[in-house]
C-alpha cells in the first residue's frame, strides 16, 4: 500500500497570498518616469553566476531598458554584479539578457510598442516560489514635466491625509 503524500499547509496548490517571492530589485525610478499602462512577467535566460550573483542582490535596474531584435525580447543594461566565487566563469556584467515569453504575449506587447511608439521597461526582478528567476515587464509612455510635478503633488497629498487620520 502506498503512502499518501502530506497536504501542504498552505491549503493548496494554486497562487495564494502566501506564495514566496524573493524579491531582488526594483525599478522605482521607472513608476517615476513613466506612466504603467499594462504590466507582465516574462522568463530571463541566465548563467549560473548571474542566478547566484542575483541571490546575493547585486542586481541594478536603474538603466535598462527592453528592446525588441529579431522577434525576441532582449533586457539591455541591466547590471548583474560579478560573482565572487566564480573564477574564470564569471559573467559579463553588462550583457544582454533575453527575455522569455509565449508568442501571443510577445504579439500584444511589442506589437504595442512599437506602433505607439510606447516603451518597454523593467519594473522589478524577483525568484518566485519554485526558486525561478522571473522579471515583471511594464508598457510604459513616458511623462512629461508637469505630469511628473502633478503625481509628487498627489502624493505629498496623500502623505498629509494619512498624518492628519493618524494624529486623530
């Protein structure tokens, strides 16, 4: 007779609240600079120390960017650290990363893209629950001065009515 395996304890199989995410890096000054209209998570194809580097968090979004070249998806600029343990193996830091997606994805988004004349950014990095790397990809339009002014003002707002329900 066989064992039954132990149900886990997070109550299913399925993506709950509780699932693991560690997160690696963000792209905050890309929610500054653009305007987020629609957002996906797409694959990376790494090497090993690139992947061990990244769980160290040596990982820079500052600069990349997504681009387009021979109907793939290619993340460009983003700066991956050495990795100390790596010897002769290691990875050019620099290098461009190719980014993983179905095709009726790649068809929404860079079809988006390029008609628009939109862009296609990094927003964060991160390993999912099964230890997998996994980037989060936004199709952004980029802001204007005054559109920028406005959302600090906003949220200088909204910092002010959260001190004020706070002192109550």
């Amino acid at each position: 007779m066989a064992k039954k395996k132990p149900k886990s304890k997070s109550g299913g199989g399925g993506k709950g609240k509780d699932s693991k995410l560690t997160m690696v890096a963000e792209n905050r000054k890309a929610r500054h600079r653009f305007e987020i209209l629609d957002s996906i998570e797409c694959g990376m194809m790494l090497m090993g120390s690139e992947v061990k580097s990244m769980r160290e968090g040596k990982l820079s979004l500052d600069e990349a960017y997504i681009r387009v070249k021979d109907h793939e998806l290619w993340l460009i600029g983003a700066d991956i650290a050495h990795y100390n343990n790596a010897g002769m193996w290691n990875h050019d830091p620099r290098r461009p990363r190719k980014l993983l997606v179905h095709h009726r994805e790649y068809d929404k988004f860079a079809g988006r893209a390029h008609e628009r004349g939109l862009t296609l950014v990094p927003l964060r990095v991160y390993f999912n629950e099964r230890g997998i790397a996994k980037c989060v990809m936004g199709l952004a339009k980029g802001k204007k001065l005054h559109d920028k002014r406005e959302s600090l003002k906003k949220r200088d707002a909204d910092r002010g009515l959260q001190r004020a329900m706070r002192r109550r």
